[in-house]
C-alpha cells in the first residue's frame, strides 16, 4: 500500500441502510455520497441489479467532514450478509420504497438494528418520483405506525427520489446533524476489528477488512488474528479506500498483514492487538425474544448466532428459566460450535437454524463457564452484576472481585476479562481498596471485601473445628487450609496473614496455627503426665530419655504422650532435637552460652570440646550442634563449628 495523503477529518462513525429489497438503498447512497461511489462491487450485483454482499462509501459533509456509509443487502435469503456488515452501524437510514410500502424485510431489518443496540436513525421516504403525493403521505403514515415504541419512534422522515436528487439536500444535512450527536467507539481502548472481507493484493499479500470496534492502529505494529492464534505485522493501512498511517475504531478500515496466509482467515475471524483477547466458546448473554416470534424459545434450543461478522450454530441454555416466551427476555448462556472473539457489551442476534427468521437477539456479558442447571440458576444474581457493569466501571470490577471468590483475581485478569486498559482499572481498584470494598493480599492479588470476610470468617471456624476434634494438638496445619475453605493456597496464606495481624490467629513452628489466645486445656491426668516428662528430662539432662521411651516411662497412650511433648515444646520448656532427643530449655540455653564463649575464645568447638564442656556424649551432642547449625547459631567447618557471624 502506498504513502499515506494527508490527514482527514473523518468522524468515527459509521451510517447505515436498512430496508425491504428494491427499495431503492443503493440509488439512494450514490446520490447522497456521489455518483462515482458504488457500493455494488461484485459483478453478479451489478450485473443482476441486486445487492448480495456488504458494501461502502463515505459520505462528505458540508464542512468537509467525512462519515462512513455500510450499504446491506435487502432480500432475505442474504440476511446473514446484512447481519455482518450492520454490526458495525451506528446510524441507520431506514428506506421504504415509496411505491411499496413496508414489507417483511423492513420490519426484520428494523428488529435486527433494535437488538443490535442502535440508537439514531432517520426514516428514507425512496421513489417519491414514482408516485402522487397521497401515496407518499399514506406509506409515510404506514412507517410512523411501524416506528411507534421502537428507537426510530419520533425520528424525521424523509421524502427523497435517488434519481432526481429531490430532498437528497435535506437529507444529508439532517445525516450531519445525526452523525455528530453519536456517541464515538473507544479509541484508547484495545484494538478489535471483526473481519469482514479477506483477499490478497498483488505486490503486497493479505489485505483484511472491517470497522474497528475499539482502538487504533498503526503501520509497523503487530496485530494477531483469533480465534487461534496467528500473528502478523501491520504493513499497511487504508481508511475509506485511502492510505493512512494509523486507523481507529469506527473507521471503514483495510489492514496489510505481513506474515498472514490469506487461506487461514475467513469472515468471522477478528483482527486484535496481541495477548488481550480470548476465545470463547461459551457465552453469557442477556437475552430478548422478538415480540413476532410465534413460539417460545426454550431451553437448550438450536439456533444461528451472529456477533461481530461471525455467524455459527449455538444452543441457548436458559438460566432459571425453561422457556422465553415472545417479547420477554432472560439470562442466557450461548454453548458455541465455534469459537468467537468478543467483548463485554458486544450485541448479537439469534435466527432459526434454517435462517427463515430472526428470534431475537442481547447483549453479550462476557465469556462464561458451562455449569449443570442448578449452578446456572444460581448465577442470575451474578449476572445481573455484570450487565449492570457494562456501563459502570466500579460495578465491573466489584462483579469480577466477586467471581473470583476466595480464589482471588490479578489486575492483569481484571483487564483481560473487561477489555479495558490498565490506565483505566488501576484508579478504580485504587479507590475499592482505599474504601474497603476490595482487599489485596500480598503479591497484588485482589479479593471483595466481603470475599476476604468469608474467607478469614471460614479459615477461623475450620481451625477451631480442628482444636475440637485434637484438643490436644497446639495448631492445625496451614497446609490443610485452602482445600478445607476452597481458596487458593496464595489467597489463604494472605488471609492468614491478615487474621495474625489482628491477632485472631497464631503462626506456629512446623507450619501450624491456631486460633489466638488458645491453650489446650489439660484433664488432671494429662497434666500430671506432661509433669512426668519434665522430670524424667531433669533427672539426668544429658541421659534424657528419647521421645519414644517416654510413653513407658510416664504412662498414657503415644499418640496423646506425643501430643504433649509438643505442647511442652511450644510452651518453651522443651527443646525437640532430631533422633526423639528431648532437652529442657534450661539445658539446651546454658550449652549455647557456653559453645558462644568457647568458640570466642578459641575460635571454634569440636565434639569432643562440646562433651568436657556441658556433659554430653555424641548421642546428644551431635543432635545439639547439628541442630545449631540448622538455626543459624553456629556453621560446620571441617570436624569443628564456628560461630555465625
């Protein structure tokens, strides 16, 4: 592709057809955007008279403002082609051929622009020139009643002829007034484009084709097609069939890609900035169901999806609801034969699998996450959270705080998940955080206020289940935690930490907690056991009796004779060494003051130091020093120990 000219003022907006075949649209186009521009571009069309495929032009205003025209085809058997290319549209010219009247594809035309979220339009009175006057009052009267309770209700109608220019002025200066009233596509916002056309030109290879639904791009930078994952290098750009250096959303817009096999995209696929979107072959939707329909759409119903430029099967899993009956509408999950691309927000429209008629149509969620009936039921309330959070960013994010229950969320997934850039989250979590509405844990990751309430609130009766049943035990495992409350083991560990804080819990050595302030209570019998062992301990402090002789020596079972040596140990009156040797703190103490001197003074110790020193044979001594070496008091060096720093 060749240099780009100069910069032109093109609005990031795109104008629309609508209306029944041989309703004269493309006539009405080439008058309005000039007799040169021709939105037929294949020969069977021109050849027929009879617009098949998508096709454009752009439209000069008064001022030199540019807006791009979308010109779909009107018969039925090419509504699938109209679908693709009115995805796109932010104001919709609906035309209704004077000397006809509305007819079937003017009203499913209009549905579908209804369902696809529109909201600005203008009604085109066409072949004015064919007809009285009466006749152009009765249609325009037939369109008022056709308009009535639909987004169009209210708006301007305008008598035109496409071959005699009559009303054409009037009409594109009330476009223009139209156009600029519209809400722009997000710009700063990841780049997407749904592919419409692909083919190949010579001289420079694959050429993709679309209206950007977000974001810009520029000449130089990397792009990847999905579903799948095929990269490719942007080089080259054209907006409005012009060359230009960058192309943002709502701009009719051609990309070069480099290092892209045309063979390997088709219609349906989208062009986006790298490692931000994601394939889904589940959606959740808000669903409405067409008043015209003449039955209910029921659970688990065949359908023809289309979102963006794809078209594909898909069956409609209802959530809390057997059936949708005509007008009303539901919580839906769309179960996809094939992968698609889109975002929170995106419109849609379902068709009978024959394509005979439209059923209606939504609002895509998001991606979602198939689960039996009963889970689906349950998640209306979810739901409805995050539609509420497609026009409130702090809703959005709460609801994806929400979801990530006590598995707990990264911003880079908040980001993923709303498509949203990190600019635009940071602040908002910022604010949650300050508010107390959401929690971070240690390593950035983010949990609900409320999340990280249940969690702290499950982890604190779990661990006092577990001093219950183990009265004995002075803590429970953290391991065991996360499986016990279903919690990532990262997330538990960081509501752990906030529960020590507060002094709620207890860290303990071994990788134990427990419950703060607890103690064990002992019964008569067991303290008088656990005051045996100190004694047998202090008979004789270095010929103490291992761990596994003490059960004979002081009486009980082994397990709860264990249980107390380790309530002994965490009170600091024992010290537990490797092989079952056991010292009493007292002993354990005055050997490290005097291994500290000796070493100070003579620069180390060996074990035959350590016994003319305390008393102790190698059955003890070699447990005690392997042990200091373990805490860091003292290092091996050689046969000797020397202190550590």
């Amino acid at each position: 592709m060749p240099r780009a000219i100069p910069d032109r003022n093109i609005l990031p907006v795109t104008l629309g057809t609508a209306g029944h075949i041989d309703h004269g649209k493309t006539t009405l186009l080439r008058a309005l955007a000039g007799g040169e521009q021709d939105t037929d571009r294949l020969a069977d069309e021109r050849s027929r008279g009879l617009t098949i495929d998508v096709g454009y032009a752009q439209l000069e205003l008064a001022d030199g403002v540019e807006v791009g025209v979308v010109d779909v085809p009107g018969h039925e058997k090419f509504i699938r082609n109209m679908v693709a290319g009115a995805t796109g549209i932010d104001v919709v010219m609906l035309v209704v051929a004077a000397d006809d009247g509305v007819m079937p594809q003017t009203r499913e035309h209009l549905q579908i622009m209804s369902l696809l979220g529109l909201r600005s339009g203008v009604v085109v009175l066409t072949k004015i020139d064919t007809v009285d006057a009466e006749m152009v009052e009765l249609v325009a009267s037939e369109v008022e009643d056709l308009i009535a309770g639909t987004f169009l209700k209210g708006a301007a109608v305008f008598p035109v002829s496409g071959l005699s220019g009559e009303g054409i002025d009037e009409l594109r200066t009330a476009i223009g007034g139209l156009v600029r009233q519209v809400p722009t596509r997000d710009a700063d916002g990841f780049f997407r484009m749904p592919v419409l056309r692909v083919f190949t030109s010579p001289g420079f290879g694959t050429v993709v084709t679309g209206i950007p639904t977000s974001g810009h791009l520029a000449v130089g930078e990397r792009v990847e097609v999905r579903p799948g994952t095929r990269p490719g290098r942007v080089r080259g750009l054209q907006v409005y069939h012009r060359p230009a250096e960058r192309a943002s959303a709502g701009h009719r817009t051609a990309i070069n890609v480099a290092e892209l096999e045309h063979r390997k995209v088709k219609r349906g696929d989208v062009v986006c900035t790298p490692g931000v979107f994601a394939d889904a072959e589940v959606l959740d939707v808000r669903l409405e169901v067409l008043r015209s329909v003449s039955r209910p759409l029921r659970h688990d119903q065949e359908v023809r999806l289309h979102v963006g430029t794809l078209e594909c099967a898909a069956r409609v899993l209802l959530v809390g609801k057997k059936r949708v009956e005509a007008g009303d509408w539901a919580w839906a999950q769309l179960k996809l034969d094939h992968a698609a691309v889109v975002a929170p927000g995106d419109a849609f429209i379902i068709r009978t699998p024959s394509h005979v008629a439209t059923l209606g149509g939504g609002t895509v969620l998001g991606a979602g996450r198939l689960g039996g009936r009963r889970r689906r039921s349950a998640r209306a309330h979810e739901f409805e959270a995050r539609a509420r959070g497609l026009s409130d960013l702090v809703v959005a994010i709460e609801s994806q705080l929400r979801g990530a229950r006590l598995a707990g969320i990264e911003r880079a997934e908040i980001v993923r998940a709303l498509l949203r850039r990190r600019e635009e989250i940071e602040p908002v979590i910022a604010a949650l955080v300050a508010e107390g509405r959401a929690v971070e844990l240690a390593r950035g990751m983010l949990l609900h206020a409320d999340e990280a309430t249940r969690g702290e609130d499950a982890i604190l009766a779990t661990i006092a289940r577990d001093h219950e049943r183990r009265p004995l035990a002075i803590g429970m495992k953290k391991a065991l935690l996360a499986d016990r409350v279903r919690g990532t083991p990262a997330v538990v560990d960081g509501l752990v930490e906030r529960l020590v804080a507060t002094a709620r819990v207890e860290t303990l050595g071994e990788g134990r907690v427990r419950v703060g302030g607890r103690r064990p209570q002992l019964t008569a019998a067991q303290q008088a056991r656990s005051d045996a062992i100190v004694a047998e301990l202090t008979r004789d402090p270095w010929q103490t009796p291992r761990a596994s002789e003490l059960p004979t020596l002081v009486g009980g079972l082994e397990a709860e004779v264990e249980q107390l040596i380790a309530l002994l140990d965490d009170d600091g009156v024992i010290v537990r060494l490797r092989d079952g040797v056991l010292l009493l703190t007292k002993t354990y103490e005055d050997a490290k003051a005097k291994i500290r001197a000796h070493c100070e003074t003579h620069g180390g110790l060996s074990p035959a130091d350590l016994k003319s020193l305390v008393g102790a044979t190698r059955k003890y001594g070699i447990p005690l020093l392997e042990h200091l070496d373990q805490i860091g008091f003292t290092r091996r060096q050689g046969d000797r120990r020397v202190l550590r720093g």
